[in-house]
C-alpha cells in the first residue's frame, strides 16, 4: 500500500520512511510543500501521514482540500500537543493524531490499524442502509436525504453504519468504538465525540439537523423525529 508523507522535517520524514518500509508500504516523501494537492493525485496514497505546521499552508488546509477530492485515511503528525489542536485536527477531516517527538513503533501501529479497518470495511460493507428515507452508500461514503448528499471519511461512515444497524436502538460508546476502531488502545477518549461532533455538521448541511441523538450513560441513536416523511 503507498502512503504519502507530508512533513518538512526530514529527518523526522525519513525516519518515518525507514521504518514504515520495513512493513513493505511504498512510500513517497513530500519534497514540494507548494505542490502537495499535485502529488498526491499522482501517486493516489492509501493513506496520508500529514504535519500541521507546513510551508505556504499549514496541515489543516491541505486536509481541507485532500478532502474535497477524497476520503483517504489521514493522521496528523504535530509538535502541538494541546486537546484542542487534537480536537481541530479530527474536525478538519483527520482519522487520528501522532504528538511528536514520534514513536515510531506507535506510528506503525496506528497506521496499520487504520488501514486494516479502513479497507477492510470498505470492502466487506458493500451493501447500503436506509433510515426513513435516509440513505446511507457505504460504497461511496456518502450520506443522502431528500436529493441532497454529503461525503463521509470512513471514520464517519463506520459510525453511521453502526448508529444504522441499531435502527432506533440505541448504540452504546463501547459499541461503536468496537465496531469502528476494533478496541484499538491507542484511540483517545475524545475521538468519538470529536467525530460526532464533525458528522452533525455534515447532517445539518443536508437537512438532518439533530439526527444523531445522545443519551448520557446511554449511547448514540438515529432520531426519526428528525427527518420529515
């Protein structure tokens, strides 16, 4: 599988390079920090392994235009360390976030989970759901209700299955961090909030204000009173 690295500092980015090869990943170090949306659509990476602080643009930016043309797995790798430049990086569209100085055995591990529940999904969901004339295409990660549509990063699309399969059920935390991350121990409490969080959004965009509900010491469920029949 080819990933795209996108950091300025080299000798993190090359160190990066060494160890993820060990694993047999084809990688590509960005060299053209002017020219990154250039790049990744020639070589199409399986995943991008993205720094916040760039040339030109920060990581942010990038990861708003990789996501207006993709839905690629994308980890943020940054020196900021604070929750909210975490939170920033989920709600811009990131999968997950590596603090530096890197560990590059956490790294490894990060990046193959993603990319084992990323494709793997992607290729056994094949099959779309339907909520009350919401319909949800888990081939092409992307949300629609009454002929608007929205796309969702794979991240979002797994929790919407989930919240789909329980219909009107509720779907309790540890559900849905099983079912999406697989119990990964490196998931941070935050990220699932963080992503419901960006999912609302998304929903209200298309007219499903309020659609995803919260129950404290509940769970997460998909609120019919919602849509409109």
């Amino acid at each position: 599988m080819k990933i795209l690295i996108i950091e300025d500092d080299f000798i993190i980015a090359n160190a990066l390079k060494k160890e993820l090869e060990k694993y047999e990943y084809e990688i590509t170090l960005m060299e053209d920090f002017a020219e990154i949306m250039e790049t990744f659509q020639k070589i199409e990476p399986h995943l991008v392994l993205l720094d916040v602080n760039l040339p030109h643009h920060n990581g942010y930016y990038w990861c708003s235009q990789i996501r207006a043309h993709s839905n690629v797995p994308i980890i943020f790798i940054s020196s900021l360390t604070d929750k909210m430049d975490q939170m920033m990086a989920i709600q811009m569209g990131g999968d997950d976030y590596l603090p530096k100085p890197i560990d590059l055995q956490l790294t490894v591990a990060k990046v193959q989970a993603l990319l084992r529940r990323t494709y793997d999904f992607q290729m056994a969901q094949s099959q779309g759901l339907s909520f009350h004339g919401v319909q949800l295409d888990r081939q092409k990660a992307a949300i629609s209700y009454q002929d608007k549509k929205v796309s969702l990063t794979y991240t979002e699309l797994q929790i919407l299955s989930c919240l789909f399969e329980h219909g009107e059920a509720y779907a309790k935390r540890e559900e849905i961090l099983d079912y999406c991350w697989q119990n990964d121990q490196f998931i941070d409490d935050n990220t699932l909030a963080v992503n419901i969080s960006r999912l609302r959004k998304k929903l209200k965009e298309i007219g499903l204000d309020n659609f995803i509900e919260t129950k404290k010491k509940v769970g997460y469920r998909l609120a019919k009173e919602a849509v409109q029949d």
